[in-house]
C-alpha cells in the first residue's frame, strides 16, 4: 500500500502536533504536594503533621516541628501557586 503525499503531511503534522503540545512531567515532591491539597480540599484532614511538614520542606519551605498543621498546608498552597 502506498502512502499518499496527503496522509504523510497528516501524520506529520499530528507528530509534529504532538511533540509541541507536550507539557514536562511536574516533579515528584510538587505532585505529591498537589495530591494533599486535592485531599484537604475533599475533606480530609491530614492525621500525619510529620508527613505534612516533609511534604513541605521538599518544596523548599521551612517549617517548625511546632507548626500548625493548617498553617502549614497554607503556606504548602502558597508555594504551589507559586510553581
């Protein structure tokens, strides 16, 4: 079977397509911050503060062991907005 000239400019085009609209992969330690804050938004409350202020420090944040948790989560929202 050949290939038209006119399905081979559509199949590049799609590729080409393609290869422009991919977005990067967000980092691990982001989309790990993004998923708290989706759990928090549905309803959860966080029963780990330890887990909350290791999420935390992976963005970079510095945060006291005697931190509120919502303090925390405020300042975790803070930086995401910021990314």
């Amino acid at each position: 079977m050949v290939a038209t000239r006119r399905s081979r400019t559509r199949k590049l085009g799609n590729w080409f397509a393609r290869l422009l609209l991919r977005r990067p992969a967000l980092p691990p330690e982001v989309s790990t911050a993004i998923q708290l804050i989706a759990a928090v938004d549905a309803g959860g409350i966080p029963l780990n503060p330890a887990k909350v202020n290791a999420i935390a420090r992976d963005l970079g944040l510095e945060v006291s062991t005697k931190a509120p948790v919502e303090e925390t989560i405020r300042r975790i929202r803070a930086a995401l907005a910021r990314v």
